[in-house]
C-alpha cells in the first residue's frame, strides 16, 4: 500500500492541456465528523478544520464567516463555491448544501457540487484504466467504479468484506486517508488498496474537466 501526496500543480500529464488555471473559490466538506472549509483567492490558500456534529451544524454558517473575516476575506475575493455532497451525515450534509446554496444564490457565485468517490480518485486521471473508491460509512463499505477519465461505470453498491478481498481483489481501489482508521484491517493489509488525501485543489481540476454537478446538487446518502 502507498501513500498518494497532494499535488503542488493540477496539470494533466496525459494531455497538451495544462490545468495550472488560477480560480478563486471556497470549498465547503461537512460531510464526516472531521470536516473541512478551504479557500483558494489571490495565489494563496487557507483551510480549516471542522468539528462537525449536532451541536455544531447550526454554527456552520458563523464558522464561515468567522473564517474569512480572520483571514481578511471577503466573498467579493471568490468566484466559485465547491461544496461536498456526501456520502455523510445526514445533518451535516443538509446544513452545508443549504448554506452553499444560499451564499451562491445572495453573493452571484457559482456553485457546483462534488462527491468523496470522485474527489477521492481525482489524482489518477488517465493514469489507470479503472479505480474504485471504497468507503466506509456506518460500518458499512461502499464502492463505486470510474473509468480512466473518471466517467462513472459502477454505480454505488454495498459490499462486504470478503467481497472486497475476493471480488475486486485485482481492482485499484482507493480510500481516504481521513477516513482510514474506519477499515477493517484485512481491508488494509492488502496490495490493491491506497489511501489519498483528499486535497481541495483537485476540484478545480474536475471542475475543468467537466466532472462536477452544476445543477440537481443535492446530498448523496447511503442506505
């Protein structure tokens, strides 16, 4: 198993396009009990790290306001919003659309919505012919197929361990390194699977790319 890093640049290695396009955008993942807000204006970045559960959803909209008044931000220094639509917690994720939808909606921004299993293979596109994502989200495993440019070919389904191990043991599957300590260890032990970072920066590249919703974003639960 190998640790994936965060890219410095988005390019696209297997193409004559080169995606190092500055954009300006706040990203908003409140999907997990560890979230995320992030920032990209001007050359420069800021994140913080989110505490999310029930105490904490009704403040989201604070946090944010928070975290660009101590940054010396303002949203007139952002064009886009990203904001994550699961899978997750149920609060957290109504909560974070909601607000993402009303700051586009109030500041003129444009809002386009993303998902971990996507967000989560960003960095190998066109570098292998297929990759899964596999998470675990209630103790529960999920996987979801895609294709070299990232086109879905393997709708979300439930699996079970031995499934995991057996059936798609000559897979290239990836799963999030915040998320990690969720996996069974005879998960963990094997070749095949890879842990990423989840990184903010890659959405822009799925946003050129295409890859993102724009319309219908809504959460994506999980049964």
């Amino acid at each position: 198993m190998f640790k994936v890093t965060p890219w410095d640049l988005l390019t696209d290695s297997n193409s004559s396009i080169n995606i190092s396009i500055i954009m300006e955008f706040l990203s908003i993942d409140f999907s997990t009990n560890i979230g995320s807000l992030f920032i990209k204006t001007k050359n420069k970045t800021f994140m913080k790290i989110l505490q999310s559960d029930k105490s904490h959803n009704d403040l989201l909209m604070k946090q944010i306001l928070d975290f660009f008044a101590v940054n010396n931000l303002k949203f007139d220094d952002i064009a886009k919003i990203f904001v994550n639509q699961g899978p997750g917690n149920f609060s957290g994720l109504r909560t974070s659309l909601a607000i993402a939808k009303g700051i586009s909606l109030s500041k003129n921004l444009k809002l386009f919505g993303y998902n971990t299993f996507l967000w989560s293979c960003a960095g190998f596109f066109k570098k292998k012919d297929t990759i899964c994502c596999l998470i675990n989200f209630r103790e529960k495993y999920y996987i979801k197929k895609f294709d070299r440019k990232l086109i879905s070919i393997l709708s979300v389904q439930e699996v079970k361990i031995d499934e995991i191990i057996k059936k798609f043991k000559n897979e290239f599957i990836v799963i999030p390194d915040n998320i990690k300590k969720q996996y069974d260890e005879k998960i963990l032990k094997n070749n095949n699977i890879n842990t990423v970072n989840l990184d903010h920066n890659k959405l822009e590249f799925l946003q050129i790319k295409g890859l993102l919703n724009e319309s219908l974003i809504k959460p994506l639960y999980l049964s």
